[in-house]
C-alpha cells in the first residue's frame, strides 16, 4: 500500500484505506472514493486529479487525510 498522491499520471491502483476527518471521509465516500473503488491518475501532483468510474476529481490532500491505495498491474 502507498499514499494516493504517490501515483504516477495514468497508474491504476484500488482504495485499501480512507482515513482523516469523519466528515472528510464521508464525503469521498458520497462522491465514490471509498474502499474497493478503482482509481486512475490523471495528473499527479497538488491538488491531483483522479479519475473513479466516468467522474473526474481534484484532490487536494494533508497530513490528517490520508488515502491509501493498492496499485493494479497491467494484467488487472
């Protein structure tokens, strides 16, 4: 597992772990960032722009929020 903003720009990986604010949290999870969702980076960096299902998200994380994901292989 890594933190979401180690991915490179088109890397695929799914959520394992969404911690942070409870109200945080829960509004990732109303806009589908959840654990188990797949995810693809669109453009890393700060704020990242993720890409979950057709929507398209910028993500601007800190150090109380933390979003770690398993990366997918190419095979996946």
């Amino acid at each position: 597992m890594l933190p979401l903003e180690f991915l490179q720009n088109c890397e695929q990986a799914e959520i394992t772990v969404v911690e942070g604010d409870p109200n945080f949290v829960a509004r990732l999870a109303d806009i589908g960032l959840h654990v188990g969702s797949a995810i693809q980076m669109i453009q890393a960096g700060s704020p990242c722009v993720v890409q979950i299902g057709e929507a398209r998200l910028s993500l601007r994380l800190n150090d109380r929020q933390q979003v770690l994901v398993r990366p997918l292989s190419t095979n996946e």
